[in-house]
C-alpha cells in the first residue's frame, strides 16, 4: 500500500497527461481531401462521442484528484 502512496503523484501526473493528448485529438481539425478517398472517414457523430467521453474521463480523474482531500475535510 505504501508503494502505491509514494507513486501517486506520477500517476496522477500520467493520467492528466493522457487527458491532454485526448482532449487535442478529440477537438483538433479534420483536414478534408479532395476527391474520393477511400480511407477517409465521416467524423461527425463519432467526433461528438469521443469528446463527451473525455470530458466524463476528466470528471472521474479529477474526482479520484481531489477525493483524498475532500475525505479529510469532512472526516478529519
């Protein structure tokens, strides 16, 4: 249990981390090609899903962030 104490801080900065590389690729641009592709993907709907994914992953990351500080608010 200790173990996981003394790597708090590294994980938390990992998953905050990862949150940002989600955010920018859920609200970068989508260059459009010309022509017919066949690779090319209609991003519209999946777009939409991917960011209210993250924004829900951030509300739980930062629940996790803060709980141990509301715990000793409360309880003391």
């Amino acid at each position: 249990m200790m173990l996981f104490n003394n790597l708090r801080p590294y994980f938390f900065a990992l998953a905050f981390l990862l949150l940002a590389i989600s955010f920018y690729n859920a609200y970068k641009t989508v260059r459009k090609t010309k022509g017919d592709c066949p690779r090319c993907v209609s991003v519209g709907k999946n777009k939409n899903k991917a960011r209210v994914y993250v924004w829900l992953v951030a509300l739980i990351v930062t629940a996790m962030f803060f709980i141990n500080y509301y715990l000793r608010f409360l309880f003391g």
